[in-house]
C-alpha cells in the first residue's frame, strides 16, 4: 500500500500557530470576526458552510454543526434538518457557480473511515466533472485546482446572498 504525506496540512489540523492554541478549527470559525477571512459562505441556526482549505476538487464546501461533537447521531432533529436543507442550497449555489455534472456529499465519521478532524463532525460538499479524474491525478498524483480559494469564496458568497438573501 502506498502512503501519502502531507505534513504541510498539520497546522491546519492542530489549528496553527495562532494565540488559539489546541482550539477546533471549525469552533474557531463559530465566533469568528471575519467570516470572509475564515472563508464561511454562509451561516443558519444550527450549521455554517466553509470552503475546504484543501479541497479535493474546486468549490469543496463542509457543512459544519455549530455543535462541537463527534458524530451525527449526537445532534438534534433540528440540527439535522438544518445540516441537510444547507446541504442542498451549497449544491444549488455550486450548480449555479460552476456547472457540476455530479456531487459527493458525505462524512467520514472516525479516524478509521478517513476523518481528519474526527472530533467535530462535518459533511463534505464536493463538486464533480466528467473526467476530473484526468492524467494529472492518476500518472502525476497531482491534484489540479483551478482556482485561488479566496476567488472561489467571492463568487459563491455572492451567489449564496442572490439566490438565499438573509432574513
């Protein structure tokens, strides 16, 4: 089996080098100041959506209960509906920006399953391309993202405003 190694993600997972400390990264995006800074699109009652720092495809969003636990089954009724009806409007908003053939949408729940941050539960929201899986990613195990993510959050936080305006 051959192993990947990605120690430049290792201050994103502990959260940097800040005056945070050992802080969540996603707690660290609940009480924010800036949410364009923290590249949170949108917020509701008991969710936000954020790009991926290290997306897997261009537009990768997560669905992220305020709630700071580990699994879906420890969240309430409402904060499940509201993590799947959010869930829909940052694919609407995805369809809107760029077009998507296909999406992703899931969680790895635990270390064993693949979760990075397996303390606070999240719900990926990855965009998809017919043959985005191309020479780069299967000969070069290169992932290509078109995109700077400070670009990519400008135009879905303006979409996300146009199509579910506040209030």
């Amino acid at each position: 089996m051959d192993h990947l190694w990605t120690p430049w993600r290792l201050p994103y997972l502990k959260g940097g080098d800040d005056d945070m400390g050992d802080a969540c990264i996603f707690c660290r995006k609940v009480d924010a100041p800036s949410d364009a800074a923290e590249h949170v699109l949108a917020r509701s009652a008991h969710v936000f959506v954020t790009l991926n720092l290290y997306p897997y495809n261009n537009g990768h969003l997560m669905v992220v209960p305020y709630a700071h636990v580990a699994s879906m089954e420890a969240l309430p009724s409402p904060a499940l509906t509201d993590l799947m009806e959010t869930a829909n409007r940052a694919m609407a908003v995805l369809r809107a920006a760029s077009h998507p053939h296909a999406f992703n949408v899931g969680a790895n729940i635990g270390a064993a399953a693949g979760a990075g941050i397996e303390e606070h539960f999240h719900l990926h929201v990855v965009p998809r391309w017919s043959g985005d899986t191309n020479y780069m990613t299967v000969v070069g195990e290169t992932r290509v993202i078109p995109e700077w993510i400070d670009d990519t959050y400008k135009v879905l936080r303006a979409l996300w405003v146009e199509l579910f305006p506040p209030g």
